[in-house]
C-alpha cells in the first residue's frame, strides 16, 4: 500500500446504512437472512460509495462492491474500503 495512505485523504464525511432482510424478500429471494451494507464517504477529492452483503453465507459477508467512485480517489480505493470496514463496525 505504498503511497496510499489514509493520511493523504481528508474526509468530510461518512455514511452508512445497514439493513437486515428476512428469508425470502424479494431483495435476495434467498430461504436465509441477508444484510446489505452501504457506505458512502466524502471527500474533498470526491466520493466513493461500496456495498456488501452476507448473500450466501449468513454472517461471512462478501468483499466489498464499488457503487462509484470518483476518479480523484481511485489511486486511495485500498484505504478507502478499510475505512468502509471500520465504519460498519462502529456503527452503533
């Protein structure tokens, strides 16, 4: 991760949304439960925004999905997705 450090972004903000669906919804069409999980970060070079989902697998969830992502934050994606992961786990 050379060169890519969370350091060299300023982040304005940080938004998530985590929802659980039952088995069967018609978001999944799954027999299990699913959660779906968005986070949208702002930056002063743009935004990104990711999904993930415990799709097949209940409670594993699935690498991260890019939703767009501005081309100024491209070269940080790396350290972008760890901040994703460390805002759904402060979620409270």
């Amino acid at each position: 991760m050379t060169g890519e450090g969370v350091s060299s972004i300023t982040t304005l903000a940080i938004r998530t949304e985590i929802k659980a669906f039952p088995p069967y919804d018609p978001f999944h069409g799954t027999n299990l439960p699913m959660v779906w999980r968005r986070v949208e970060i702002e930056t002063a070079k743009g935004k990104a925004t990711f999904e993930q989902t415990d799709y097949g697998h209940a409670g594993r969830f699935n690498p991260w999905e890019t939703r767009g992502v501005d081309p100024g934050l491209l070269p940080a994606l790396r350290s972008l997705e760890a901040l994703a992961d460390a805002a759904v786990k402060t979620v409270i």
